[in-house]
C-alpha cells in the first residue's frame, strides 16, 4: 500500500499514505505467518461479528459480518456514522477490532499478515489529496512499484500503462495538486491499479465529482475484473455497478440482497436516511 503518513503499528513502524484522517492503532499481535489464500473459492473479504471501537468510547462497529467473493462488486450504504469508513480502515489495519472475525484473501488480518494484504488490495480514500503528493501524475502512479522494488523503466511502463486504462494518459505530467477533483479520483485509482490488486476498496468514489466524471468512473469501474467494496451515498451507481448491497447502520448491517429489490424498499431506507433512488420510484 502506498504510504506517507507513518503510523505505529504493533510498535512497528508502517509508512502509509493511505491514511486519511491519521486513525491511530494496529492489527492484532498474534504473530501469524501470512499464509493468505490464492484459493478461487475463499472470500476475499470476510467480517463475522467485528467490534471497534474509538479512543473515547464511540462504538464504531457494534457486530458487523459482511463477505465479498472473488471478482464480486459489493456496495456498502448506510447513513452517516453508520461505520463505514471505520470498516474500511479496519480492512487496511488502521482500526483493530475489540473482537470477532476480519479475514481477508482466506486468512486473518494480523500484523504479519498486514503487509501482503496491503499489497493485494487497493484503497482509494475519500480525499484523493491523501494519495496523490509527488511532483506528477506519472511520479505517484510509479510510485507503488518503485517502493515494491520494481526497475524505474518497468515501473514507469506499467504507470503509463494504468494511466491509459485509466484514459489519463495526457495528464502524466502534471502536478497532481491542480488537477480537478475527476482527474484526481482517476489518478489515485490508476495509482492502485498499477499494483493489480485482488480487492479494490474505494470510500465514496463519486463524491465531488461532476456528472461526466461520475460516468467516466463508473464506466472505469464496471470495466475492470477484481473484487470491489464501493463504501457510497451514490444509490444509482449502486444499482448501475454492484450485484450486492450492504446497509450499515448503527455499526451493524441492517439489511443485505439484491441492490434492485433492497433499494426499493421505501420503509428500510427511510429507517436508515436513505432514499429510494429515482429510478426505482413508481
Ligand atoms: N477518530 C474518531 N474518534 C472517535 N469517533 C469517531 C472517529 N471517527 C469516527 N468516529 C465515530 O464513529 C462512528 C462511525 O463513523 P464512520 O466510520 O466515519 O461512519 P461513516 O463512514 O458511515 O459515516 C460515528 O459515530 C463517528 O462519529
Ligand atoms: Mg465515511
């Protein structure tokens, strides 16, 4: 995982710039080899029963269980507060869970086991600012596999190869900091791609942007093969890109099945601050 901020983790220092807001905490101490599974068949994401909670007391996530398959796209919704960033900050190590069961790629999350489950997964934070901070465009996406040990010419074909797939290519150049927040989400995620993550974790991708960036990444997402857990407000691309939905709420999944028929269900959104989306409305 690409890194800036370094935070402790088990008394073990990990650079990370994928930490957005600087969470504080570990994984667990259990010095578990990481024998992580390449299995087809094991979820590449498993959470049974998870409790966290905060510094000052805030119960984050209060039992939450929730799985996501091989290639499956799997939406996670839930009014504000409900957890979701704190789930996902715990998938990347940030948060260590009280108790119950966090799995990722068949094995559990624990500090021996955090750096290859951080190699196989791709974040995309809320605030791109977070992930993008070298000179360029091009500098930030070679950065991942620079830090993996990856000759500089190799690193840079398979930076501009995920800028292509991506489609942009033309900004390589520029300093990440001007470009408009579209660009931005686009070059983080290139910034993962480039690593070919197994899971790719995004905290609400469509927010700030504009309606033609939103379908540039949708389409983007709908294109690409790995298993993908988009934590969003956004229930038209819920429907559009996910074949599950997960409503958390109050640390707990609420509900969970088909984003079609779940999403229509007026009294359960209303009950958690959401909407039936437009679409589905008769
Ligand atoms: N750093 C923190 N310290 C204390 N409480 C926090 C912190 N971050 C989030 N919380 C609280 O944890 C709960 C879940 O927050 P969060 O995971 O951000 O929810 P969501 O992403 O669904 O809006 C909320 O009650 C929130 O106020
Ligand atoms: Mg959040």
């Amino acid at each position: 995982m690409r890194g800036r901020k370094v935070d402790k983790v088990d008394n073990v220092d990990v650079v990370d710039r994928n930490n957005p807001g600087g969470t504080g905490g570990g994984v667990s101490t259990k010095s578990t080899r990481a024998t992580m599974s390449t299995s087809s068949t094991a979820p590449v994401l498993r959470l049974a029963d998870v409790q966290y909670r905060y510094h000052d007391g805030t119960r984050a996530l209060a039992g939450a269980s929730l799985s996501v398959a091989r290639g499956e796209r799997v939406a996670l919704v839930g009014p504000n507060g409900a957890g979701k960033t704190t789930l996902v900050l715990a998938l990347a190590g940030f948060c260590v869970p009280e108790s119950g069961v966090l799995e990722m790629f068949g094995a559990p999350v624990t500090r021996a086991s955090l750096p290859e489950v951080r190699g196989r997964t791709g974040f995309v934070f809320q605030n791109a600012d977070d992930q993008l901070f070298m000179p360029t465009v091009l500098e930030d996406v070679m950065f991942g596999p620079l830090k993996a040990g990856v000759p500089g010419p190799e690193a840079r074909r398979r930076a501009e190869s995920a800028l292509e797939r991506m489609e942009i290519a033309t900004i390589a150049g520029q300093f990440p900091g001007h470009l408009s927040a579209g660009q931005k989400r686009m070059a983080s995620l290139a910034a993962v791609l480039v690593q070919e993550p197994e899971l790719l974790v995004l905290d609400e991708p469509t927010s700030f942007l504009d309606p033609h960036a939103r379908r540039c990444l949708i389409e983007r997402l709908k294109g690409l093969p790995m298993a993908q857990l988009v934590v969003t407000h956004d229930l038209e691309m819920v429907l559009e890109l996910c074949g599950r939905v997960v409503l958390l709420s109050g640390g707990t999944v609420a509900a969970e099945g088909c984003p079609s028929g779940l999403l229509r269900d007026a009294a359960l959104m209303e009950a958690h601050r959401l909407e039936v989306p437009h679409s589905l409305r008769g």
